[in-house]
C-alpha cells in the first residue's frame, strides 16, 4: 500500500518537534551527575554512557506523556548520492531523478511493560527513514523513498563488567521493515533480531544479528503475497557492528554491516561526525558507502554525503 504524500511532509514536522514531545536529559545535566564511589587506583570510576542514557529513561518511567530517543534522529537537507533509484517513485526514472535530496531519521521508542524501578522490559520501537527529492522542482519534489520499521523487543539490563567495558544491556525482539509500496515497488522483510549493547565511560559499541523470517517465492513479479527481496541478506547484511566516541568536543559514530560471505564479501560502512551547537542540537556531516542506504536501493551500491543537525545521541 502506498502511504501518502501528505504523510511523509508530516513526519518531517514531527522531526522539527521533537524536542518538545522526547523524553530528553540535557548532557550538563549528566556531566554533573555525582560520579559513582566505585574505586579503582585512587580514582573514582565514571559510569558507563549506555548507564546514564538507561538511568535518564528511568527518569521518565513516571512521565506518562514523555516518549524517548531509540535510533538516531536527524534531519539532512542536502545530500549527495551517486546512484539512485528512480523506482520507488512513480513520477521518477533514471533520466530525471536527482542525485541531491535531502534525507531525515525519526526513532522513537515506548516502553509496553518495565519492572519495577528499572528500564528492563518490553518496548515497541519505531524508525522512519525518509529519502526526498527536495531539489528535484521538474517532478513536483516527490519523496523517492520512505522506510517504516516497527518492532518489538525484551531488554535485558546486566550488571557485567570486563577490562574497564560495561556489558549494559541484551535486547532480542521482532523487527519488520517496509516500504509502504506495492507490486514491483514493494520492498519489506521481517527479522528476529538480537543487539548487544556495551559501553564505558568515553565510547558506546553495540553488536547486532538477525534471522531473517522466510517467505514464499513469487509466483509472478506482481504477487503481493511472495518475497520482494529474496537476496537481501547477501547485499543488507547479516550482522551489525557499531562503535561512538568524542574527541575533542566531536562526536563520532560508526557503523558497519557485513553479509559473512567470502566469495561475494557485501555489506556497508556509514560515519558520522558531529559537533554540538547546544546541549540538545548538532551539527553533522555524514557518510554513506555500500548496500543498502534504502530498501529499493538495497542491492545497487551507492555513494552519499550530507550535511544537516541531529537530536543529541550520546
């Protein structure tokens, strides 16, 4: 099914409001944090940014109108890709679809169920990834592209330190991607997925794996009911790994995706260099190389670049 226009210029607003509706603790508000008493050589031990991020949510248990950050949220007016599609759009082709466009992330998450004084629990999580032909005046400026993923998952909060690293959190849950297209359009699958998540005082690194839930092979290319994408794996991926630091002020954020294949070695590197502007706001520069910017782009590889601000991550 095809989601509006009206939709996706929606979910842009939203972008622009989130500081209003997140949940959201203010990073001097953790940098006065009372460190903990645990010691270590004489000096006293900082905790780990996955354990004041999950402290932060804990906070706002209690809010029954305060939803918080899950991915990334951020808003790039101008990128750059070397190679897109023009199919997730009927307006577009190859001859005019335009290699400017702007792309945003919104992702939020809500917890369904927690124990009691703690983030542990069931949680829904929702992540939309918009790619829209902002400069593109020949064809209306159309979005070519929107990514909805719902999903929900149990997080597990240890209490697991090893060499100075935090071990915070397991989560192991249902994820479906779509995106909100039909017949040759459509694209979508479904995945159980399992993300580690550690980190120390300076640096946050998390390990994600899925299986991919099988599905019938099309009978025709116009079936709606058999697998869009049937080698998605061998271009998406099969595990993630991801790492963040600051350095100097800056914030860095890496990700890497990887299909495990030998002979037909696939996958994609995503950075991030970003430098705050306020406590809540940040610049960001953003790289994108390999498979699968997008689900209609997930076996052509593409080159991107952007520039724009996101909503403070860590």
């Amino acid at each position: 099914m095809t989601l509006p226009l009206s939709f996706n210029r929606l979910a842009l607003g939203l972008m622009l409001l989130t500081t209003s509706v997140f949940g959201y603790c203010d990073d001097n508000e953790q940098q006065s944090e009372v460190p903990t008493q645990e010691q270590h050589s004489g000096l006293i031990a900082q905790p780990s940014l996955f354990k004041k991020r999950f402290e932060a949510d804990k906070n706002l248990l209690n809010n029954a109108f305060a939803i918080t950050q899950y991915k990334r949220n951020y808003f790039l007016p101008f990128t750059y890709v070397d190679n897109p599609n023009a199919l997730g759009n009927a307006g577009l082709t190859e001859n005019n679809v335009d290699n400017k466009e702007a792309k945003f992330q919104i992702s939020v998450k809500l917890p369904l169920y927690t124990q009691p004084d703690s983030v542990e629990g069931v949680y829904f999580g929702f992540t939309l990834t918009s790619f829209w032909q902002l400069y593109n005046s020949e064809v209306s400026k159309p979005f070519r592209e929107t990514n909805y993923e719902p999903e929900i998952f149990y997080q597990w909060n240890t209490d697991i330190k090893l060499l100075g690293i935090d071990f915070n959190a397991l989560q192991l849950g249902f994820n479906h991607m779509s995106n909100g297209q039909s017949e040759l359009r459509s694209r979508s699958w479904n995945r159980i997925m399992l993300t580690s998540l550690f980190s120390d005082a300076d640096d946050i690194y998390y390990l994600r794996t899925w299986y991919r839930i099988p599905e019938d092979e099309k009978t025709s290319p116009e079936d709606p009911s058999g697998d869009d994408n049937p080698r998605i794996n061998h271009y998406y991926g099969r595990i993630e790994l991801g790492y963040g630091t600051r350095i100097k002020g800056f914030g860095l954020l890496a990700r890497l995706r990887n299909n495990l294949e030998f002979d037909n070695n696939r996958g994609s590197l995503e950075l991030s260099v970003s430098y705050p502007v306020s406590p809540r706001y940040e610049v960001v520069l953003q790289y994108f190389n390999g498979y699968g910017d997008s689900l209609i782009d997930y076996d052509r590889r593409q080159n991107r670049i952007g520039l724009g601000f996101q909503l403070a991550a860590f």
